[in-house]
C-alpha cells in the first residue's frame, strides 16, 4: 500500500515546490485528506470493509455508525471466532429483493403476528434515498448476525507529536485507499495547491487541468464499475423477480 509521503513528494516535484517553501507540508497532507474523502464521495467502494453486523430486531435495520453506505449483503453468520482471526462461520446467502415485489406478495411482512421473525434473514431490501439503513426479510429476533460489505471513512493523514511535520519522512503513513487512487490523489492535491496561487499567471489553468486528470482518473473507475448501489451491482438486476 501507498504512504502519504509518496504523494506528497511527488506532488512537491510537479509544483515546483521540493523544500515546502511556497506549500508547507502540513498544508498538502490537509488536502490529501480531502483528497481521499472526494475519491470515497464518487466512489464508495473505494474505501470498504467486510464486517459482520449484528441486527437489530425486526425488520428495519441500520448500518454502523462510522460506516458511509451498504454495498452489499453477503450471507448470514452464524458465529464468529475470538481474536486475532475472528474468524467467521457462514450461513446461507442473502439475496437482495425489490421492495415493490415483496409488498405485492406479502403486504403484511413487517408484523411479526402474520410472518413470525427468525434469526436467519432471507432476503434484504435497500432504498438509494436512505443510504444509511436496509431492511430484511423476514424480520429478524434481534439474535442474527449477517456479513456485509461497507463503505467506510478513510481514515485521515496525522502525523505523530513526536515527528516533525515539516519532514517528508514524517509523513511516511499508509494511506487508506488503494495504491491505484495515487495518480489521482497527486493530481488533487497539486489542484489544491495551484488553486491557491490561482491569482497568478497560468495557475488557475494549471488548477484546472489537474482537476480534470483527477476526476477522469475516479470516472474511467466509476464507469467501469457502475454504480455502487447494491441494486445495481453487476450480476443483479435492478427489479429482483421470482418468489420470495
């Protein structure tokens, strides 16, 4: 994996900047955290984790807190094993389902009196307007667990109290996002630096340019990978058909 001092060296070269003169160090890490962040905005999955959830009972359930957005749902756990491994024991899969067909066939699936909730979940449901929550079917006791993949908040570039910020090897950090974000990471950060400086001659173009690269960078990915909603992950169809 890529460190920050990478990127910021490399940035340091094309802005003609190589001691942090004119950009202090502390200054281009600021926005090569911004950069992460702007990456992960346009593409979710390019900061995620496979974690284990625990559920809540019934049939509403809400993604943790530090997470960003569900990409996917995998399968049910049915147990997970003590440090360091944690490791998993899987259940069945959990296919996603289109709420408008699971209404139709069963207009009562939210009331534990007419479909009893069990432990395993079935099936999940996933509205792109609330980007922080799913449901599943059927509802669950509060007792299951599933596993699932999350888009999550890279973490930020900080260097230690006992470094000093000023040096490049201070920064020797690894960043939170593949080593293939790091053309993209430098381009936005010598955005930002020539953003400042826009005021002079031929560097609101520079700005501009480097932005450019950057979004063309993240947007060949996004093309490629679609959108991230779990509807519309490869291989599933917007409007999941069939019984439930």
């Amino acid at each position: 994996m890529g460190m920050a001092s990478h990127i910021l060296d490399r940035a340091r070269r094309i802005i003609l900047d190589e001691t942090s003169v004119r950009w202090p160090l502390v200054e281009l890490c600021m926005w090569l955290n911004d950069g992460q962040r702007e990456i992960v905005l346009h593409k979710p999955s390019a900061s995620s984790e496979n974690r284990v959830i625990p559920l809540l009972a019934g049939t509403w359930q809400q993604i943790p807190d530090d997470a960003l957005s569900l990409l996917r749902i995998v399968r049910n756990i049915t147990a997970v094993g003590d440090a360091p491994n944690h490791l998993r024991t899987g259940g069945s899969a959990i296919r996603i389902v289109s709420r408008d067909i699971l209404d139709a066939q069963h207009r009562d699936w939210h009331d534990s009196n007419v479909l009893p909730f069990k432990q395993a979940v079935k099936h999940y449901i996933y509205d792109e307007e609330d980007t922080r929550s799913f449901y599943v079917y059927p509802g669950n006791t509060g007792t299951g667990k599933i596993e699932a993949v999350l888009s999550t908040v890279p973490a930020a570039i900080a260097v230690a109290e006992d470094d000093e910020p000023e040096e490049i090897a201070s920064y020797e950090i690894n960043l939170s996002l593949p080593d293939i974000y790091i053309s993209a990471l430098v381009d936005f950060v010598c955005y930002r630096a020539y953003s400042k400086d826009s005021t002079y001659a031929g560097n609101g173009q520079r700005a501009t340019l480097h932005y450019q690269q950057f979004a063309t960078s993240v947007g060949i990915k996004l093309n490629k990978e679609m959108l991230n909603s779990p509807n519309r992950s490869p291989g599933i169809k917007s409007e999941a058909t069939g019984p439930v």
